[in-house]
C-alpha cells in the first residue's frame, strides 16, 4: 500500500531530522536513542533510510545541474547563432564574444578536460622545470628515459648541420 500524503511528510520530515543528528558534532550513530526516537525500529533501518535519502538527494541534485546544463547551453547556442555570422565576416567585437562564449560553454560541459594532458616526472611527480646545462639535460633524460633509445644521441655527432644555417661557433 502506498504511503498518503500525510504520511510522505512524516517521513520526509523523520529524514530531514536524522540528517540533522548525523551532521551533529560529534556525529549521532544510528543506534543512539535520539535516532531511535524518531522511530526507526533499528540502528539498520536508520541507516538504510539514512543513505537512501542521501542518493535520492544526489539524484535531484544531477538532474538540476543537467537542467541548467541545458539551459545555459540553450541561451549560448541562441547568442553564436546571432554573433558568428558577424564575427566570420570580421568584426573583432563579435569574434571576441564568440570566443568567450565558445570557452563558456566548453568549460560548462566539461569539454575543455579532453584538452588537458598532466605532464609528470619520475615516479609520477613533477616535472623539474629550471635553466640547465646540457650536462644537466642529459641526466633528466636518463632519469626519464630515453623517448628514442634507438637512436644515436645527436648531441654526440657534431658534424650535422644547422638547421637554421647560421653556424653558432
């Protein structure tokens, strides 16, 4: 049998009660007799709800970011449309725009993340960023491995040309 409306606020309101003993400091267990008092019939009934509560709420929450998700998305589509013919022609005002609201949208959806890539040195740590000598150069390189320990290091070979063609001696 499905709860009544009256019903449905009474738990609602038992809900919103044991979550303000669980965010308590220190934090209520859910055998405590104050949990208890708000009539669960055990410390694992408690908990159950407890954590069902917390998942339906995430739940609401995702469907309000994807609404406003789409939302946003929506007024940003409707502005390029208007803009990008303007800024395609030229207008550095309207190109402008343009690039904000493309940012804007990419940051919004999560897309600017397929861009980034983490640089890492040895053992995943940071990559030790300072003016070296080639001598110095060299040791970063063993440390990191060689990315073509097939190849002769060039360094060696001194009778390459330049590649700018200006000789640096």
């Amino acid at each position: 049998m499905r709860p009544t409306k009256a019903d449905q606020v009474d738990i609602e309101e038992r809900r919103a009660a044991l979550i303000r003993l669980r965010r308590e400091k220190p934090k209520k267990r859910f055998d405590s007799p104050e949990v208890l008092a708000l009539g669960y019939t055990s410390s694992q009934a408690a908990s159950k709800d407890f954590y069902r509560t917390l998942e339906a709420r995430r739940k609401d929450l995702n469907i309000q970011v994807t609404e406003y998700r789409e939302e946003q998305n929506e007024i940003l589509d409707s502005l390029l449309e208007k803009h990008l013919p303007t800024a395609l022609e030229g207008d550095i005002k309207a190109s402008e725009l343009c690039l904000k609201l493309l940012e804007r949208q990419s940051k919004l959806n999560g897309w600017e993340q397929a861009f980034k890539a983490e640089l890492s040195g040895p053992g995943g740590g940071p990559v030790p960023l300072s003016s070296v000598g080639v001598a110095q150069l060299r040791d970063l390189i063993r440390i990191a491995g060689d990315p073509d320990p097939d190849e002769e290091d060039e360094a060696q070979g001194d009778d390459e040309e330049d590649p700018d063609g200006d000789d640096n001696t």
